[in-house]
C-alpha cells in the first residue's frame, strides 16, 4: 500500500509547539533540555545542557573525551555557522611513527588513535558566543546525573558485557568505574559516576573563581580544561600508560598536555546545496556531510515527487546514489586546512549530471569515484570476512544502529554517538552530533572518570591520501549535524547517530518529509535501509560490495524487486536502521519528533 495514498503509520504525535522544541537520543537529556528553554534559556544554552548530560547518561555513545560539530542559525546574526569541536591529530601522531609500530591501520580502540578531545572546548565556545545563561546553570544537570546516577539503558549493560574482559584483564580503571563491585550494572539500575561529576564541578569552581563576569568564567573553565588539571591528567595518563588495544598489543597514547593547549575550537561556514526550496547545510569535507549534498545533487535529476517511499524505484535510486557520492568521500574528501578538496565541482550540476548517467535499473557492485583531474587519491577497501556491522560491533553500540554479530577478533569496537536538534521561541536553531570517547574506546584515566576517543582510526596511512594522518590535521569525521533553510529562513535541523549511515538515514527522512508529504515523525518511522557497498570509516575498513540492509517492514514485493535488479539484500530487525531526530518552524510553530527504535530517543515541546 503507498504512503502517498494513506496515513502513514507513525508510533507517535510530531511534537507541536509555539515555545520551543527538544528532540535528542535520550529522554534525559530532552528533559534538561527542555527546562533549560523553561528557564529563560535560549536554543544554544539548552544545547549546552542536553550535551553535557548526553555525556553522562548515554557514556556507551559520547563522553567529555570526545568530539563535537555544531550547527547553529542565531536569528541576531541571520546565517548558520559551523563550531568546530573535532580536535586534529596531536603533534606526535604521524604516519612514520605508526609504520614503526608495525600498523597499516590505527587501531580502533586504545590510547593510539585518540585526538585532541574537541567536545567540552566546542561547548564553551556555543554558550560564550551564543548563550546567555551561565556556566552553573547549564552545567548542574549533568552534574546531579553523575553524582546521583541516572537508570542504566539496557545497551550500556549489553556494551560493557562486550568488552568485560577487556576491563577485567587489560583496564583495570574502566572495571572500576562501570563494573562497580566486579559486576555489570543491569539494565534499570541506578548507576553513578561521583568522578566524572567531580571533574563537571571542578570546571564550575574553576570557573567561577575568575570572578562575577559570565565570559571570564567561561574563559576559565576552558583553561582549567585545555591548559590545567585536565590537560595535566591526559598527558600523564599518554605518557605513563601501555594499553591493549584491538590490535592485540599493547600501545602508548601520544596526546600531550601542550598539543590540548594549542588547540581550539573554531567557527566557519557551512557548505551547501540548494535542493528545490531549501538549502541544505553541512559542514566542510573534513567530515563526511558533503556526501549528503551529493546525493542530492544526483537525485535533483529525477522525478520523487508522489513515490511511495518503500517502492523499489524511490529506495533503489537513493541507494545507487549513495554509493556514487560515498566513492567520492573516499577519493576527495579530507581536512580543507591541508588539502583541497573540489567542492564547488562535486556539487556542480555537469558533474552531477554525469554521475547520474551511471546510475541504471541494476544495483553497481563497483566503487565509482568521479574523475576531476588534480584532485583525490586512491580508493582504499578491504573485503569483509563477515558481516559489517552498521557502527557497532561485538555486541557494542545501540542495537537499533547496526546489528551486533560480526567475525571480527575481539574486542572490534567501532562505537555509535548521540544527536539533539533544537528550536527556541526566537527561532534561534542548533543540530549538533557529539561523540567519541566512548566507555569502550579506551581506559578511564582515574582521576577524570572519562577516557579518550579513538577518532585518529578514520586517518589513511597513506602519504598521497587526502585523509592521510598529518599533525594538527582533521580526521575525515562521520559526524554529520544538519540545518536547512526554506526560502532563506531557517526551517529544519535533524540528525543521527550512525557512523557512516548518518549520511544514508539523514537524506532519506529529508526525502520523505519533502517528496512524500510526511511529517517529522512519519519521515523518522517510515521504513529505512542502509548499504555497505563503500569502506567503512572504522577499523578494519571493510566494505560489501552490493550490500543492502532493509527493515523487514520495507514489503515483500519491494524486496524481491531489489534482489531481482541484483541489490544483495539481507533483512534486518522490523525497527532497526537509524536514531533520527528532527526539529522545523514554520512561521510561529515549532515541531519536532524523534527515533522509537531503542526505546531511548524522545521529543519535547509546548
């Protein structure tokens, strides 16, 4: 039955308002956020607050040792702007000294592939440059969490289960913080982290010794956390610590005090596509959100509007342009400060054009990076032995993101994220995608109650590659935050978690909502998919050639279609492709909605 000729079943109301709007991964953290708008907050404050909570209620998926892009469109300034939490490679961190370890890949777990954590700095720079509440008042949430505890969601049990040896055996700091006891928290129980709440306050105080003044507080806190005791704790834990990782040896990190001192968050513009109404907004190619700017640009030359979005011609056209646009991640895309990347070419119409031209009415089961001379390095894959999982692995990560089996040597663990998206009463709009420092990315450093991220596994050790490992340079990061402007009014932000299915599971809620009339929640319940043609970003960097992933809700008829114009189809869990959460305003309302798959993801508004 088509969704254009009956309702859409959706498993709850879009959320409508004319206050403001919350939408995030975890019902937690769309309560902070929600009463920090209450408060008098504005869209960045709340943003503030739903962030520092996520870190400690959703620690499986995002943690202060992480990092963070930002979109926000602030009505005073009237344009979107990038904040930049995605801290670079540190100085020590090179493709020789990697090559003299023995390693053709970083590995994904472990101290190694940890970068300058970019999350917390990112934060500052939102509430100083576009809040207006204070540092106690955005940060005592999160802070209560951690001190008091939070009910533990049943894949914070299933990820430490996963990695249990691991902490038993190889970090010992990680068993003490979330094996409290020896054991496993279960599912539903009250769980706290009085460090990491100590770490939260210890910023506050710091902070608030610089006196009265709401910035010179700020200022603070970011010195207390780039140039003093967390700084300080970091580096002793690099230089004094071997640790496994899933390379099976052990490795010492080479994150510094001085490479955390010399970096900052910055602020830029977004790029873009301009896409019939809106113009879609992303940040720059050294993550990986130009990849739904081209598909758009692919799929421009064909006729969306009225299909079924579970038809096999609407799923089969956004697959094959996917793939074509994830070629091209693979071939050009990188940090714009040490390579250039051909943006204006990848988004141009002739060139797009001529992408289109490969796409047939058979599924390609071959790499297709465009060819713009002067540009790009080689596409690097490795076959998969088993089954990719989507951004999970050994039973690691939100279930509801990526299946969990996979034969890969233990502990392969790629890691998930969160996401928030909201709209104030002003029409001030933020989407943003922390992540990183995952509680099995690598130890807990004991006197922080967090431990680093592992982003540096998304580097190629490859001199002639544009994602090349570089000190000081980017990572080609998955993260991928959206903002859309409707005839130059800010309109819609939405996201994912999903590693590098955030740019499959982002433009096809997009789609839907524009080509066929669904709200934000039909567009997030409807029937996903995801493909694993192209190299994953996480270690071991497989790919499948042909690979489709479909729920098992897309219909029979669609999927015999698909098999028949040769997608290799494997059927996941009825509710298990994406976490999406979306916000929009049209004139005074504000909506928003959220992902029901892993029960966790809630919207709030009035």
């Amino acid at each position: 039955m088509s969704f254009i000729n009956s309702a859409p079943f959706t498993t709850r109301p879009e959320i409508q308002g004319t206050f403001g709007v919350v939408a995030s991964t975890h019902w937690i953290a769309t309560a902070v956020g929600m009463a920090t708008l209450e408060r008098g907050g504005n869209a960045f404050d709340a943003g503030v607050a739903t962030a520092f909570t996520l870190q400690v209620v959703e620690p499986h998926l995002n943690g202060p040792g992480g990092d963070a892009p930002i979109l926000v469109h602030d009505r005073r300034i009237g344009e979107t702007q990038v904040i930049c939490g995605q801290g670079p490679a540190p100085a020590g961190l090179t493709i020789d000294y990697c090559r003299s370890l023995g390693l053709d890949l970083i590995p994904g777990t472990g101290l190694l592939a940890a970068c300058i954590p970019g999350t917390v700095d990112a934060l500052m720079v939102l509430l100083r440059d576009y809040g207006t509440l204070r540092l106690r008042d955005v940060l005592t949430p999160a802070i209560a969490y951690a001190r008091n505890g939070y009910p533990v969601v049943e894949r914070i049990s299933a990820t430490i289960a996963t990695v249990e040896a691991m902490f038993r055996e190889h970090w010992p700091t990680s068993a003490a913080v979330y094996m409290p006891g020896g054991t496993i928290p279960e599912p539903g129980s009250i769980f706290a982290n009085p460090t990491l709440a100590d770490t939260f306050y210890r910023l506050l105080s710091e902070g608030e010794a610089a006196g009265s003044d709401r910035v010179a507080q700020i200022e603070a806190a970011r010195r207390a956390w780039s140039q003093g005791f967390v700084a300080e704790a970091i580096d002793r834990f690099c230089r004094t610590q071997e640790v496994m990782d899933v390379t099976g040896r052990p490795h010492r990190g080479v994150l510094t005090g001085a490479d955390m001192a010399a970096w900052q968050a910055s602020i830029e513009a977004p790029i873009h596509y301009d896409y019939g109404r809106c113009r879609v907004q992303k940040c720059g190619p050294w993550a990986q959100g130009l990849v739904t700017l081209q598909q758009l640009a692919i799929l421009a030359g064909f006729g969306l509007d009225g299909q079924s979005p579970t038809s096999p011609d609407f799923i089969h056209l956004i697959v094959e342009a996917s793939k074509l646009a994830f070629a091209d991640r693979e071939a050009f895309y990188g940090d714009p400060k040490f390579v250039e990347v051909p943006v204006e070419t990848l988004l141009a119409a002739e060139y797009n054009k001529a992408r289109r031209a490969l796409i047939s009415d058979r599924a390609s089961l071959e790499l297709r990076p465009g060819n713009i001379p002067g540009f790009g390095g080689a596409v690097q894959a490795r076959a998969a032995t088993g089954t990719r999982t989507a951004v999970s692995a050994s039973g690691a990560g939100e279930p509801t993101v990526g299946r969990i089996e996979r034969q890969l040597p233990e502990p392969a663990v790629a890691g998930d994220t969160v996401h928030f998206d909201i709209i104030d009463r002003d029409g001030n709009m933020i989407s943003a995608t922390p992540s990183g420092g995952w509680l099995q990315s690598s130890p807990v450093i004991p006197e922080l109650g967090f431990c680093l991220g592992t982003r540096a596994q998304m580097f190629w050790l490859d001199h002639d590659h544009p994602a090349a490992l570089v000190p000081g340079k980017r990572p080609r990061s998955t993260l991928s935050p959206t903002i859309a402007l409707r005839d130059g009014e800010p309109y819609l932000a939405w996201g994912s978690p999903g590693g590098d299915q955030q740019d499959q599971w982002i433009p096809q809620m997009f789609l839907r909502h524009v080509h066929c009339g669904m709200n934000l929640q039909e567009a997030i319940d409807a029937p996903a998919w995801h493909s694993e043609h192209f190299p994953s970003s996480f270690w071991p960097r497989q790919s499948r050639p042909g690979v489709l992933v479909l729920e098992s809700r897309v219909p029979g008829k669609t999927i015999a279609e698909l098999k028949r114009r040769g997608h290799v189809v494997e059927i996941g869990e009825d509710w298990s492709e994406g976490r999406l959460t979306a916000a929009r305003q049209d004139g005074p309302n504000r909506r928003a909605a959220a992902n029901p798959r892993g029960m966790q993801g809630y919207a709030a508004g009035r």
